[in-house]
C-alpha cells in the first residue's frame, strides 16, 4: 500500500466516506454478496483483506494476532478464532495467485501449511497458470498434490509453461488426452510442444474436436504432420459449426469425407454457405431431417435451397407446415422485424401449397394461432381442408390476441367448454369478456376465475363479480398475494371472501410490508412454518420484515442469527446484534464467531 493512501485511510473521515462509496458500488456491481463490509468489518474477514488487495493489512492483523497469543493476559479464545479465519484465508490468497502471502505467512506460522492448502494451490496453479506457486509446491517436495494426469490438465487449459515445467522437471507424464484436450480447446503451441516432446499416441479426436470448433491452424498442424489422422466426424463437426474454411481444406486434402450428417447438421445451424458448397462438391446428400430443421429452425432461405436442390423430397413424410410455423417471434433474425417475419412464413407456406411440397394436417392452424401467425393462420383456413381443433382457438386465449379469437369464433371453429377457465389461467380479461357475451354457454370454474385475482386492476375483480354467477373462493387470496397486488386483497377482505390459513406466511414470499401488515391486523394468523419466512425474509436481506416478526414471533428470534449467518449477510447480523439478539448465537460459525469482540479488538489496536 503506498504511503499517501497510508495517510489518507489513518483519517477515520475520509476512510468512512471512502468505504461507504465502495459499499454502495459494491451491492450496484455483486448484489447478491451481502458481506458488504466498512474499514473495521474487513479486519475480521481476511478473505476481503486478499480479494481486495489490503495485503499490508492483512499482515499487519495476522503478526498482532500471534504476538498477542504470546500475551498471558490475551483472550485465548478470541485470538484463537482470529487465528482460524486468518489461517482458512489463504486458500483465497491461492485462487488469486498470491504466493508471497502464502509464503509470508507460512514462514512465521508452518502448521498453517496443510493438504487442503496444498491441494488447493496445486488446482489453481494447474487451472489459472500460476508457474510460481507450481514451482513452490515442487521445490517444498510437496510430492502428494501432484497426480498423473496433472499435464492433461495443464494443457486444457492452454498453460504452455506449465506444460513445460511439468515435462521437464516432474515424472508423473500424461495420455493421450493431453492433446485431445489442447486440440480441443485450440492450444497451438501445446499441441506443437506435445509432438515435439512427448512420446503418447495421439488420438484421431484431437483433429475431429479441433475441425469442430473451427481451429484451422490445430488442423492444418495435425495434418501436415501425420498425427493420428481424424474421421468423418471432422468434415461433419466442421460442417455443424458453419466452419467454411475448414469444410474445404478436408475436403480438398482429406480422404475420410463425410456423411449425410454434415449438411443436416449445417442446415439446422442455418449455415447457407457451408450446405452450397456441400451440395456442389460432396456426393453423400442429405436426408429429410435437413429440410425439417432448416424449416423448423426458421432458416427459410436455406429451406429454399435444398427443396430446389434435390425436388423429389416434395413428398416428404414429415409435416412440413408444422415445422416451418413452429417459430416463436422470439427465433427470428436479428433485425428482422416481427412483420417481415411474418410475411417470410407466409410466403413459405404458399411455396408449399403452390408446389404441393410436403404433407400438413390440422396441427398447423393450431400453431398458427399459438404462434400468432394471423395471415398464415388465414391462408390455411381458406385453401386447405385440415381445418383445426379447439386447440387453436385455446392457443389463441393464452396469448390473448383478440384478432385471432374473433376470426376463430366468427368463422366457426371449435370451441373447449374450458376455454373460460383457459383466459382465466392466463389473466387474459379481454378474451374472457369477449368469450363470456359471445359464448353465453360457456362455464368457468371457480377456482380458475380465482387467478384473475393477480390481475393488476382491480376494475377486473368488480367486472367479473357483477357479471358472473362464479364466485371467488379462498384461493383468489393466494393468487393476489403472489402478485403482490395489495388493492386486490383489500377488495377481497371487503366482499367477505373467505381467506386460507397460510395467507400470512405466503405474503413473506411474495409481497411488500405493508400488504403483511395489513393481513397481521386483520387477524390473519401465522402458520407453523415460521423457521421458512424466516430464511426468506433473510434471502431478500429484508430488515422490515425481520422487524415485524422480531416483534410479533418470539419462537424466531434466535433462529434468525443462525440464518443471517449461513446467508453472510452481515448487514443482517448487525441489525439483529442491535435488536438485542445474543452474542452467543453466533457460536456455531467460525466466520462471524466472536464477530463484535473482534471489532473490538481491530478498534482498540487500530489495526
């Protein structure tokens, strides 16, 4: 740490201020750490000290935890926790490569050297390319961390030196998966430094791993040195990936070709360029699956083209129109415009009509109304005879589109008896109201009318019980508590209807202060399960409402630390330290144990 920012941090205004500041940008960037700590809070966590490079301070805390043990009138207990997180805390100081922490420490303390320790700086080093904390473990003799397919790893994860560091000094080698694995992953320069100094047979996976992630110079590297050679699953997972580049150089300098897989693959995919070539270069063609993926996947252009390419799959088994419309607006093209989209399915399934392309059955209606193809829809109801079900009606009340459920009904299609209770489920008021004047046969139950009681008007709640004779039962309650929709309950309370016995403890979950409250007063009770609103309300770091049960349920009030600490939620802890809970809660962690004596320590020693 430098000396003038020494200066500025020995200033306990300008250090509050500055952590404050941390504090808040720190819950904006990571909102789900709730160990947010001030100045003195990360004395006690020396894992924030690393994380946060206070490495000076973390030293200075860790000597004067062990020169007081030496002190006769020192608390044992205290100093001895201190010494356990301390200690515990360099396994952070490992993840982020910091060997001369680890070295600092060790040097005054030995024991603190453990195998958790030692395993754990051997996987970081292997995982994060940490060469000096491998050569630590290595010089030290520490002979147990190191495993046979340590150099497998290591070339995973594209670390050459310690590839190299493993080779030359270490006797445990490696397989035949250390080049696979580099290959893989890309590793040029591993894999270079495996042929040139390792004596294990390769694998034809290697060149069949790198030609499917699109690793042209592992490629041309294993082929223009003979190294294990590949299979059709290279030109097939090159073909997959949409790798152009690759798919040629195999084709052109590769025996092993491919199979139909290789343009069935690159037509889900949607890559137009790498299925042209195939078409006009390679002779082992495509199957059907080619067109219904391409279909299915919303690839129409390359659709197109393969129907053009071999015209006699026009009388494919397979229901084409299902599986061009099955295209949620969510598949489409980036920048593609919800319209246009649209429109290129409606165009597609003329192409089909026109030519008499592929089979189609009722199902395509009916996912033209799931979909909201409105047009498509149309066309298929005046030129084809499938017609549909009452499906496509029900698809259309889920997604509410008013234009498709008028056409439905006014044309005469089939209706469910529990269409009603469908708009229902779906809170699709407007459905439902056009369905209840149209359809004066149809029924609801009760308990689905109950979900429109999580509608966000409560204009909706007045409609339904001037218009229909279905009344709400106690479910409405649960429905409106788990959209936190509080004038609806109140609307609820107010005609009367009857409420559940776990009204309370849902609203825990699911809704605001006020809306518990108002249940709590209305004579609402609570139920058994005060041990799970309790973890909840921890979980949403909601003091308001660990305040209300603190003051309403004794049976919580020491379970709450126990909670507060299994989440590290320290502004919890703190919270409930003020509230009164007792210290001795706080025994069973060894994180937060003798947490305010610890401050107190940090504060008295102006550490």
């Amino acid at each position: 740490m430098s000396y003038p920012l020494k200066k500025i941090l020995n200033s306990s205004v300008l250090r509050n201020q500055i952590f404050q500041s941390v504090r808040d940008i720190h819950k904006q960037i990571y909102p789900n750490d709730l160990l947010c700590c001030n100045w003195y809070d990360v004395g006690c966590f020396p894992e924030k000290l690393i994380k946060f490079d206070y490495i000076d301070r973390f030293k200075a805390i860790f000597d004067h935890i062990h020169s007081s043990s030496k002190n006769e009138e020192s608390n044992d207990a205290l100093i001895q926790s201190f010494r356990c997180v301390y200690s515990s805390a360099l396994v952070i100081a490992s993840n982020v490569g910091n060997l001369e922490l680890i070295e600092y420490v060790l040097t005054r303390q030995p024991q603190y050297g453990n195998d958790t320790l030692y395993h754990t700086m051997f996987r970081d080093s292997i995982a994060n390319g940490y060469l000096n904390m491998m050569k630590y473990l290595h010089d030290k003799g520490i002979d147990s961390v190191f495993k046979n397919n340590a150099l497998d790893e290591a070339a995973s994860h594209g670390h050459l030196s310690i590839v190299e560091f493993l080779h030359f000094n270490r006797t445990e080698g490696c397989t035949k998966n250390a080049f696979i694995y580099s290959a893989f992953k890309g590793h040029l320069e591993i894999v270079k430094f495996l042929n040139a100094n390792r004596s294990e047979e390769s694998s034809p996976d290697a060149m069949n791993y790198a030609a499917q992630k699109g690793f042209l110079d592992v490629v041309l590297f294993l082929h223009e040195n003979s190294i294990s050679g590949c299979t059709f699953e290279a030109l097939d997972g090159a073909a997959s990936g949409g790798h152009l580049s690759i798919v040629k150089f195999l084709h052109y300098n590769r025996t092993e070709g491919c199979t139909k897989e290789a343009i069935n693959r690159a037509s889900k995919n949607g890559h137009n360029d790498v299925v042209l070539f195939l078409l006009e270069n390679r002779t082992e063609g495509f199957t059907s699956k080619a067109i219904e993926k391409a279909a299915y996947h919303g690839h129409l252009d390359l659709l197109k083209l393969l129907l053009n390419h071999n015209p006699n799959n026009k009388y494919l088994s397979t229901n084409i129109y299902c599986a061009l419309i099955h295209q949620p607006k969510d598949r489409m093209a980036k920048g593609t415009s919800g319209i246009d989209y649209s429109q290129s399915i409606l165009d597609m399934v003329k192409y089909f009509h026109d030519n008499g392309i592929g089979r189609s059955s009722y199902m395509a209606m009916n996912m033209a109304a799931k979909y909201e193809f409105f047009e498509v829809l149309k066309f298929l109801h005046f030129n084809r005879d499938e017609g549909c079900t009452d499906e496509a009606l029900s698809n259309a009340v889920i997604s509410g589109n008013m234009d498709i459920i008028q056409f439905l009904v006014e044309n005469g299609m089939e209706c469910s008896p529990n269409v009603l209770s469908i708009a229902a489920k779906y809170k699709q008021i407007e459905a439902f109201k056009y369905l209840h004047y149209k359809r004066s046969d149809l029924t609801c139950k009760a308990k689905s009318m109950d979900t429109f009681a999580g509608h966000p008007n409560v204009e909706t709640l007045e409609w339904l019980w001037n218009n229909r004779t279905e009344k709400f039962t106690s479910e409405a309650f649960h429905f409106a508590i788990m959209e936190n929709r509080f004038a609806n309950i109140k609307w609820l309370k107010e005609k009367q209807v009857e409420i559940y016995p776990e009204a309370l403890t849902d609203s825990f979950f699911y809704c605001d202060i006020v809306t518990i409250e108002y249940l709590y007063e209305s004579g609402v009770p609570f139920s058994s399960a005060n041990d799970l609103i309790l973890t909840y309300s921890i979980l949403q770091n909601s003091i308001p409402k660990i305040q209300f049960l603190l003051s309403k349920n004794v049976e919580c009030r020491y379970k709450s630390m126990f909670y507060a600490m299994a989440r590290n939620n320290l502004t919890m802890i703190k919270y409930l330290l003020a509230s009164g809970i007792p210290t001795n809660t706080m025994s069973g962690s060894s994180q937060f144990q003798l947490y305010p004596e610890k401050i107190e320590f940090i504060k008295q020693f102006k550490l």
